[in-house]
C-alpha cells in the first residue's frame, strides 16, 4: 500500500470515530516516517471541498489542522458542490466531483454516465480548449440545480 493511501486510511478511521479529525501535520508525519509536505498532498488531494470536506488549518505551534466531513442532506450536498465550483471546471475536477456524487448515492450510475458524457472534452469538441472549461462550469452547475429541483 502507497504512503499516501495509508496517510488517507488512517485520516478516515479519525474520521469515522468522531466526525472530525484533528492533526498535528509533523506529529503524523513522525509517525509515518514522512516528510510534512507529504501530508499536505494528502490533504490537499484526498479531502477537498469537491469530495466533501472542510479543512481548516491553524498555523503556529499550537497549530493544527482540522478535517470535517461535511454530512448533509442531497440538496444541500448539491448546493454545497454548485457553490465550489468556480467560473471554470477541468475535466479531471469534474470527473472527481461526478464520482463523489455517486459514491455518496446522490447521484445514481445513469445520471453520473449522462454527466460524464455531457461534460466530456468529446462533448465539448466544437468548443475552443480554452473556452471549454468556462464551458463545463456553467453546464455542470445548471445540471446539478436541475437535480435539486426532481
């Protein structure tokens, strides 16, 4: 198992305990025998506000860093991810977002297929490369306030 995969299981099992998790980035890292930015890859690539969680961070040394899993209901899951979305939407962000809808169940394997295959670069083929994530923002965002509403 890959260093990072073991930071992300051992952050989860935390999480799974109480909610949220609460670390000292160079306390794990003694203990993982890693170096602290290692962490702060894991953080910033496993617990996003895309794949639903908050993560505060407070510098200084008595710093820590809090990892929240946000619990909500589907609207408001929906809404949560409709506002995280910003003017553009990269693929590989968007493909995140579509997957975490679905492991999430708020989304079930037709709609995630259907909002892969609208918000694909194959589908965007006609726009120009740098128009196509303003593009997939705008579309993406108007599909999911359209599941809020059924």
């Amino acid at each position: 198992m890959r260093l990072s995969d073991m930071l992300t299981e051992y952050i989860m099992e935390m999480l799974s305990e109480s909610g949220d998790a609460e670390i000292k980035r160079n306390e794990l890292a003694n203990h993982f025998g890693c170096v602290p930015s290692q962490i702060n890859y894991v953080l910033t690539s496993r617990f996003t506000p895309e794949q639903g969680y908050i993560v505060e961070s407070r510098r200084g040394g008595g710093g820590y860093i809090r990892i929240t899993r946000v619990n909500t209901d589907k609207s408001a899951n929906l809404m949560h991810i409709v506002n995280s979305v910003g003017n553009t939407l990269d693929r590989m962000t968007c493909e995140v977002m579509i997957n975490n809808l679905l492991g999430v169940g708020v989304v079930n394997e037709e709609v995630a297929r259907l909002l892969a295959s609208a918000l694909s670069d194959r589908a965007l083929s006609p726009i120009e490369p740098a128009g196509r994530d303003i593009v997939r923002a705008s579309i993406f965002k108007n599909m999911i306030l359209t599941l809020i509403g059924r």
